[in-house]
C-alpha cells in the first residue's frame, strides 16, 4: 500500500511540474484582460538578425540553384 501511495505522490509532482507553464499562461491572459504577453507586435513586421540570415539563405539557395538549372 505504501508503493501505490508514493507512486501516486510522485505522479502529482511530475503532473504539477508538466502543467504549471499552462497554469500561469491562463493566469497571464486573465490578469492582463485577454493580452497574455502585453501589447506585442503584429508577427512579422519586426526586422531581426534571424530573419535576415534566413533572407540570405534563400537568396543563396535561389541563386545556387538557379546556376545549376542552366
């Protein structure tokens, strides 16, 4: 009897711990009326270094491949 109620101790700590992120985005978007991460900017329209190497990749890519089709 005591295996089970460890087991089921620890089964609620693991539970606890695989949830709490969804627990606080719920308390997030309650406590900020519906806007969990405040005013953020629509997706896409921010320049950053990742988007720019990622520009560059695929202007290469094009381009390499382009070469090799002729």
């Amino acid at each position: 009897m005591g295996d089970v109620l460890e087991l089921f101790f620890w089964m609620l700590i693991v539970a606890g711990v695989a949830f709490a992120p969804l627990g606080y985005f719920i308390y997030m978007y309650i406590a900020k009326n519906g806007e969990p991460f405040g005013d953020t900017e629509p997706h896409g329209d921010s320049d950053s270094l990742v988007l720019r190497w990622a520009e560059r990749l695929i202007e290469m890519t094009k381009v390499k491949l382009s070469k090799a089709s002729k």
